[in-house]
C-alpha cells in the first residue's frame, strides 16, 4: 500500500485512523502526538525561563518506550534552554535481564548528551528481585513488590535531582489497561488519583479531553506521561524504523494475571472495534476528572513521614518500608 499523506510505500496502518503511513510521516506522526500532549497537559511551566529552566527526570529503563520517550523530547527541547532532561535507571536485580537494558540505556544517552543516573535496589534496600521473588513472604506477584521499590527509588531520585517533573514512558495500550482495572474495580478513589497524579493537566488548556487542570502536589515529583496517545506497536515501530538502542524482551519475573486479561480484552475489542482504546482514555480522562472533584485534593488526606525512612506516606509506616521488614523477618 502506499501513504495516504505523499505516496510513498506505507511501513503501516492504523485501522482506528483509517490512514496508510511511510516511515516519514508515521515517525512525525508519533513525535507530533508527543508534543501535542506535552502542550495540552502544559508540561512547560509559564515562568520556565533559560535563566530558571526545569529539570525533566525520565524514567529511562531502557525498554522501546522509554526510549522512545527520551529520544522524542531530546529531540524537541535540545535546543529549549528551559528545559533540562535527566535519564534515572534502576537496576533491580534481575540476573540476564536488567544488565542488557542498562547497557541500552547507556548507549542512548551517550549519544543524545543527557545526564544519566543508575540507582540499584541493592544499594538501596539491600534486596535483589531475584531473592524477593523466591523468598516472597506477602505472597504477592513478583511486580507488586517492584512496582513499590520502583516508585520508591524513582520518586526520592527525582527529588534528590531537583526535579520539576517526572516523565515515564506510559504508552496508549498502558493507559487504558489502567483505566479499565480502575473502571472494573469501581475505584472512584483511584481514579481520582489517576487523574491529579499524572492525567490532569498541569494549568488549563482546553486542549485536551478535560478542561480542569490537577491539583498541585507538595509531597511528591509530580508525574506525567507524554507518550500515553501512542499504541505500544507503534512505539515498537517508531524504535525500529530509527534504530534507537531498546532492548526489547519482557522481564523474566513479569506475573500480572489481571492487567494480562485486561490486555487480552482491549486488543480484542481494538481488533474488531478500531478506536477502542482512545475512546476509553477520553471518556476515563473525563470521568477521572470528575471523581477528582469529589474524591481528591490533599485534604482528604494526610500525608506524614515514614518513621523508619522519612519518605512521604498516607499509612502508618511507608508501603516500601513495610515490605523490607516483611522480607528481613523471612530471611
């Protein structure tokens, strides 16, 4: 087939758009939706200014989508005085695994000039995924303990950096997985959560699905994902059509049997109703804002400090904290 936009032979289709596209214009394609929704969640402040720029932290694992991620901004504010990209890994202690995915992440920023940080769980907690998996005293999948490390180590660092923003590289199919459990569940709460974390833009733009921005947060980086409108096959795509160094293999301890069934649901549903996931992410969006007005805000909760780390926390003792001492007391 050829490309709808210039004739070329097309390297795709996008059913949900209907359009045929060459390497060209699906690579400008992907890049334009990352900067459209950099500009609708008003990711750069009004007052950022060469003189008082920001510091954007990726969390750059070195997957095809943070990759991705990091490349596209690279390319659209590395000439932006305002703005300063940071790349933040994290070794989790997988043996085989994060070792060849680091190495892709240290090829990507040495060519783009970016600073980049590596922070292990070892260093950090005195714990490797590979013994948590084994010893597994909460009876937990292996990523429910790595998701709260990970956020852990990604949060502190990016303060620790001076971080005006956190960026990670959630894509589309992501999203509305995310959007879906939180749907299914009738977590009002977390929706409302999703939204002031990470979905709600940060001023009013009236370009996105919402018009109310989110609500600042004082005890966290606040978070955003400039990828979310991109399908994960395109990012796959996008990585190979610009040879960006992504290591491209599913984390060998990866057991998420619900989010799995909610994949399998919504790539069905996209086969046969093209469109789907971008319709669930517009009405969620909108949705999600509208819990936000009756569940979130700050002060419907208290945050304090952790008595063992000092880490911000709505429990008694940090959600990270609790699970060390669960893995100490099994070891």
């Amino acid at each position: 087939m050829d490309c709808d936009k210039c004739g070329d032979a097309a390297v795709m289709y996008a059913a949900y758009s209907g359009l045929h596209l060459c390497e060209s214009h699906f690579c400008r394609s992907v890049e334009k939706r990352v900067r459209s929704r950099v500009r609708s969640d008003a990711l750069v402040a009004d007052d950022a200014t060469p003189d008082d720029s920001e510091t954007w932290v990726v969390g750059l694992s070195g997957g095809k989508d943070s990759v991705v991620l990091t490349q596209v901004l690279h390319d659209t504010f590395d000439r932006d005085p305002r703005i300063e990209l940071v790349a933040l890994s994290i070794h989790e202690g997988i043996e085989g695994y994060r070792d060849e995915s680091l190495a892709a992440c240290e090829t990507l920023t040495d060519d783009l000039g970016i600073d980049h940080e590596v922070v292990a769980y070892a260093e950090e907690f005195d714990v490797r995924m590979d013994d948590v998996v084994e010893d597994d005293p909460e009876n937990m999948a292996p990523c429910a303990y790595c998701g709260v490390f990970r956020r852990d180590v990604l949060e502190r660092y990016a303060a620790d950096l001076g971080a005006d923003k956190l960026l990670t590289g959630h894509n589309l199919d992501d999203e509305a997985q995310t959007a879906l459990m939180n749907l299914f569940e009738g977590d009002l709460g977390q929706m409302a959560n999703h939204f002031d974390a990470s979905l709600g833009p940060f001023e009013p733009t009236g370009e996105g699905p919402t018009e109310r921005a989110r609500r600042s947060q004082t005890h966290h980086v606040p978070r955003a994902k400039p990828l979310r409108d991109v399908p994960e096959k395109e990012v796959a795509l996008y990585a190979h059509l610009r040879d960006l160094p992504a290591h491209i293999t599913e984390c060998p301890h990866a057991e998420e049997a619900y989010r799995g069934e909610i994949q399998e649901l919504l790539l069905d549903m996209e086969e046969r109703h093209p469109g789907t996931r971008h319709s669930i992410m517009a009405g969620y969006e909108k949705l999600a804002a509208l819990a936000a007005d009756a569940f979130g805000g700050e002060e419907h909760v208290e945050y304090g400090e952790c008595p063992t780390c000092g880490a911000p926390t709505a429990r008694d003792v940090c959600r990270t904290c609790d699970l060390l001492d669960a893995l100490g007391a099994e070891a």
